[in-house]
C-alpha cells in the first residue's frame, strides 16, 4: 500500500503538480482549486453514497487547503442532483459522488432526463465496489433467503420492498432478485436508505436489498435480521453473512458501485488532476480500512475506466428493466 502511495507521488512530481495544500497551479493553465468545492450527493445524509463520499471529502479539503462541501440533493432517484451538476460551470468545483444509481436512472428514464447521462458528465474515478446486502426485520419471522422465497410464493405478490429509490442500485438489486427467485413483490421507493430502513424496521415492507455501508450498524445491533450478500464473496463487514448464491439460488451475484463525476465541460487537465488527487486519498490505507469496515471495498480507476463501466451499466441495466417489466409511471 505505501509503495502504491509513493508511485502516484512520483507520478504527480513528475506531471509538476504540487501535492501540498493550497491552490495548485501550473504552467499551463490557471490555479485550481480557487474556491471552496461543492460535492453534491443525490442521496439523504446517513445514506451509503453519503457515508462513503464523506470518507473521501475531509482528506480532499485537508490536502487543497480549500473547504470541500457536501451538498445532499434527494429527490426522484438522482435526477434532481445528476440534473444541478450537470447544468453547473465546467471548472471543477462542481462535482458528485453517485452510486449505480447514475447508470440505473439513466436507462429507466432513457431519452427523459433533462441531460444526458454520458455527455454532460466525465468520470473522474470509481471510489468502491459493494455488494448489497438482503435485510429484513427480525419481526418477519423468516431466518434465510429460502424462507423469505417460500414467503413469498405463499403470499403471492402481497409482499413488498424498499429502496432508495426508483431506478437505484437497491431497486435494480431487488428487481434481479425477483427474477432469479421467481417471485413477485411490490417496489415502495424512498428518498435514501435511512428511511427505507427505519420502514423495514418498523414492518412497513417486508424486505430490502441494502447498501452494506448502511445496513451494518443496524445489522450488528441486530436490529436487523442479514440473509445474504449479492456478492460471489463476502462482505468483510458481515463474515457470517453467506452470499446469496451461498444460500439457495446459485449463480446469483450483484456488485453496486461508488463514484466521482464531473460536468461534461470539465477540461481534461481538471479531470486528469482530481484523478490523480482522489487516487491518493483512495490510497491512503485508513481511507481503504474504513471503507472495508463499512462492508465495501476501495477501488480507484482511470477516468476513461470509469466512463467506460458507467455506458456498459446504463445497457445492462435497460435489458433488466425491460425483463422486470419496470416502467415510469
């Protein structure tokens, strides 16, 4: 991990970019940052995709010398926020940190969204994979995915879910879920995860595909009864936990993801230099522990990697909504 963190040195020492505080500038262009950062998030406070970019956003400011702000936007699956930067000015201290569910919304309201979910955005990194973990109330009555399966079937499409929103990495979890156990169950959104977990809780729906990040505490505190992962490993943060496939339906497997984007217009010098700065962060081995406490795992990426994984998501993510039979009402 140190070697990791003393060749990105090198390779910012070599590009002529300071890492120190303050303002950096260079020869060929003007300083940057110059003013404090705006980072929106589209989800509540307490949200995964909030915890995770407040893991990142502190050692930001700390090394910029400039106040890095997170700005909580939620409403409509993201739309909201994805709408606020993408309108926002091309000069880097405008930027989002998302979930899966930038490629999630972008292929359920495809050809409906006030921007354009590849255009008017540039990756800058991938932060972490997660998997998602499957959460009921220990009221439910039910101790294993077979179980809730069983239930399922026995009620007959009266059982219902929630997520932190409509065309979110939970919702789309849950919808491949419902295809691969071949049950029915009715989507109640919400504005973030905790309050889709304060509902699970109090019995207001019966099951939820989670963001581990938030799921953790409440599932410690057993609060929280956790059936599985979707990953084809386990969750660090839940050891005992069995992946899915583990638990009866073989083959099963989902992996969320976080990350930072940038307005379209963003000049590629910016891109390449927050790329570079996140990175360090990302690499800084109390920022990958707290992240893997949390359930997910650090992991940085190129931007052009990111824009990459973000076009190949909104395609995956469109033959699914169309086989789950997923539409805007």
């Amino acid at each position: 991990m140190k070697q990791a963190l003393l060749q990105s040195l090198l390779v910012l020492a070599a590009a002529g970019v300071s890492t120190g505080a303050g303002a950096q500038a260079t020869a060929k262009g003007p300083a940057y940052p110059v003013k404090p950062i705006r980072v929106v998030v589209p989800f509540t406070p307490g949200s995964a995709t909030d915890i995770i970019a407040r893991f990142v956003t502190p050692k930001m400011a700390e090394r910029w010398g400039q106040p890095v702000v997170i700005d909580n936007r939620p409403s409509a699956g993201g739309i909201v926020a994805c709408t606020i930067v993408a309108e926002a000015a091309g000069d880097g201290h405008t930027l989002m940190v998302t979930g899966s569910n930038f490629a999630g919304s972008a292929a359920l309201y495809a050809g409906k969204l006030p921007y354009d979910a590849v255009k008017d955005f540039s990756g800058i990194t991938q932060f972490a994979t997660t998997p998602l973990v499957l959460v009921v109330a220990s009221t439910l009555g039910v101790k294993s995915v077979k179980e809730l399966i069983a239930l399922a079937h026995e009620k007959k499409g009266q059982l219902n879910f929630g997520s932190t929103g409509l065309g979110s990495g939970p919702h789309y979890g849950a919808e491949l879920f419902k295809l691969a156990a071949g049950i029915a169950a009715v989507h109640v959104p919400y504005r973030g995860s905790p309050e889709s977990l304060t509902d699970l809780m109090a019995g207001r729906v019966h099951f939820i595909l989670s963001p581990v990040l938030a799921a953790v505490p409440l599932v410690r505190s057993g609060r929280l009864l956790a059936l599985g992962v979707t990953t084809t490993y386990r969750a660090q943060a839940l050891p005992d936990v069995p992946t899915i496939a583990e638990a009866g339906m073989p083959g099963f497997e989902y992996q969320g993801w976080y990350g930072m984007l940038a307005p379209g217009k963003t000049p590629r010098k910016i891109v390449n230099l927050l790329n570079a700065e996140v990175g360090l962060v990302l690499d800084l081995p109390e920022t990958r522990e707290r992240i893997a406490n949390q359930g997910a795992m650090a992991r940085r990426s190129t931007p052009e990697a990111f824009d990459k994984l973000v076009r190949d998501e909104i395609t995956t993510r469109t033959r699914v909504w169309k086989a789950a039979g997923v539409k805007i009402e």
